[in-house]
C-alpha cells in the first residue's frame, strides 16, 4: 500500500475522507460508483486518456482491494479458524 509520506497532503486527503463519511455511503453500488467517476474523471478531465493510463488505474484499485484483503480479511480468517478449526 502506498504510504504518502508529506502530511500536508495527507491530512488534505483525510478531510475529503472525513466528508466523503458523513454521506454514508452504501457500499452496494455507491462506493463502485464513486471510485469509478473519480477514475474517469482524472482521466478525462486532465486529457491523460491512455491504455497506460487506465491500466495504472486499476492497478491501484487492485492493490486497494489487496490492502483489504490482507489487513481485514486475513486476520478475519484467523480469528474464525482459531474459533471453529481449520478444514482438513
């Protein structure tokens, strides 16, 4: 996962974050709706509309997915195979 390393700009990312939570978004549609008009919006608005471009793109909502998986789903498993066993 990529880390923003200059504060600043993270806590001007936070408070988008912050407001974008006080809409409670449902995650059934809502969330997919609005990653993907931020994608195409940055894409088309800034005229960077490119194969590479959008590859790069769902690369970073692939790693975005993969960040879940392996700091909430991962743990969620173990915690399950610690209360009801592994399958064997």
């Amino acid at each position: 996962m990529p880390y923003i390393s200059d504060k600043d700009r993270r806590d001007k990312l936070n408070v988008i974050v912050d407001e974008l939570l006080k809409l409670e978004i449902n995650y059934r549609g809502e969330l997919n709706y609005l990653l993907f008009k931020l994608c195409k919006s940055l894409i088309k608005d800034t005229h960077q509309e490119s194969y590479s471009n959008y590859k790069s793109y769902i690369g970073e909502l692939e790693e975005c997915a993969n960040e879940i998986r392996r700091r909430f789903l991962g743990p969620l498993e173990d915690q399950k195979i610690r209360e009801n066993g592994d399958v064997v």
